[in-house]
C-alpha cells in the first residue's frame, strides 16, 4: 500500500485483524519519505510484515520508472532503520527450499543449515535468514500481489506505469475475479488462444487474471465497510489482503503473515 495514503488503506482493510499500532504508523510516516528521497524512487509503498520469533521484519517497496522491473525491497525492526534486501537469484531460491524450514528467527544473520549424505561424502547447505527472507518476500508477491484491471498500463516503451486516468472499478465489476490481476509477469497470458486474445486490451491487459489460478477458490472475495470497499484474501499466503474502493483509484495490498504458504489449501477447498 502506497505510503502516502498508508493511515486511510490501514483502516480499510482493519476488520481482518491486520493493523500496526500507532507507533509504527507514525514512524512508518516519517521513514518511508526519507527513504523515497535517499534513493530517489518514484513511490514507496509499505509491503508488510512477516513474523520472527525474536522480532518482526517489517518490510518495505520502492519502485522505479518502471513500476514492475524497477522494485527494491527493504527490512527493518523499528520501521525507522531500512536495510536493503539481497537481490533474489535461482542458486538462492535452491538453497531456501533446500535448507530453510520452520519459523523465522528474526535474526538476519541466522544460518540455516541442511546436511544430505551424497556418493561424495556429506553435502552442507547453508542459507542467512536475509536471503530466506529475500526468497518469500518475492515468491509472495510474485504469486499474491493484486491490482484492479485498468490500474497500470504498459507504454509504447514497454515501461509498465500507473494508468492516470484510472478512475476505479464499477461495484457490479469489482464482484468478479476477472477484473483483478496478479502484479508479476505473466505467465498463463502466452497459454491463451487467439480467439480469447481477441478481446484483450493489450495496453492494460498484459497480467494474468486472478480468476485463471489453480486451485480454483484459493481467493475470497467479500464487500466490507458498508459494502464501500472490496477485500480480496489469498488462501495460498494466509495473511495476504487486498482492497479496491469501487469507483476511485484506491487500492493496495499488505501481508502480514508467517511468511510460509498454505500447502494445505487443496485439502481445504
């Protein structure tokens, strides 16, 4: 959620529980606009919160010109001090899934380690609880993050922006799955026929939909504040939420969670 409307999206999306208390909303405040200005982003929205069993990582976006490719993510503890994220690779989210289980401690320096008896000899793996950190910050919002259709459009260029003249979603076409896209890059869009591409806009339709994911009701979607706004769940990242104020262009999105997936989701459907 964008930190300039962070006090108005808190208490929207407050009825599930998911909130900060005032001394964090008002540190947040403060933090995120010196750190827009440090490293000179174009907008910092505050992602969420991921729970350690020493402290909580706070963390925080900051995106680019590119609103898509141009995104760093940071950490903090007291929502004052930001620590900038390693960047994810394919070796990284290897080692994560091999040697990273349970809980997170809350302390980045932490090792992970894992030991598998090989032809060799034994195998050690370890990881830092920063790069497991790093790997589910990604992989939730690669599989989690929601935007309204029509919210951002990708240019000429190909630079993905935000639509200026977006004016919200209609309350009939909020209460439909197909009006709502995961903000990653596609990946069921190049699976569609011709025939269904048809009747793409390919200036605002270049997401997936959340309606194309697999299991199907892996999202809840419910109308709350005196029906006013729009919540999305995600059952996958237990803790995920979404908002959309039907007919203005507010919207966002925090987690605040264990930071593990639901593998349980297909037995609970």
């Amino acid at each position: 959620m964008d930190s300039d409307t962070l006090y108005f999206a808190l208490e929207l999306i407050a009825g599930s529980g998911q909130t900060l208390n005032v001394e964090q909303r008002t540190a947040l405040q403060t933090s995120l606009l010196l750190l827009r200005k440090d490293y000179k982003f174009q907008r910092v929205l505050f992602w969420g919160k991921v729970f350690g069993l020493k402290q909580d990582y706070f963390i925080t976006q900051g995106r680019g010109e590119d609103e898509m490719e141009d995104i760093k993510y940071f950490y903090s503890f007291n929502c004052i001090d930001w620590f900038l994220l390693p960047t994810v690779t394919d070796t990284m989210v290897q080692e994560v899934s091999t040697a990273a289980k349970g809980r997170f401690m809350g302390d980045p320096s932490h090792v992970y380690e894992h030991v598998e008896a090989g032809q060799d000899g034994k195998e050690v793996t370890k990881v830092s609880e920063e790069s497991r950190l790093a790997v589910a910050v990604l992989q939730i919002d690669e599989e989690a993050s929601v935007v309204p259709r029509g919210a951002f459009v990708k240019n000429p260029h190909g630079l993905v922006q935000i639509n200026r003249s977006f004016g919200g979603l209609s309350y009939s076409e909020a209460s439909k799955f197909d009006n709502f896209l995961h903000f990653s890059k596609p990946k069921n869009l190049k699976k569609k026929s011709i025939l269904e591409m048809a009747d793409l806009n390919p200036t605002i339709d270049f997401l997936d939909v959340l309606s194309d994911d697999i299991p199907n009701g892996c999202w809840s979607l419910q109308f709350e504040c005196a029906s006013r706004v729009c919540i999305l769940r995600s059952f996958l990242w237990l803790g995920m939420t979404f908002y959309h104020v039907p007919m203005t262009p507010q919207h966002g999105y925090i987690y605040i969670g264990h930071g593990a997936k639901n593998l349980d989701l297909p037995f609970m459907l």
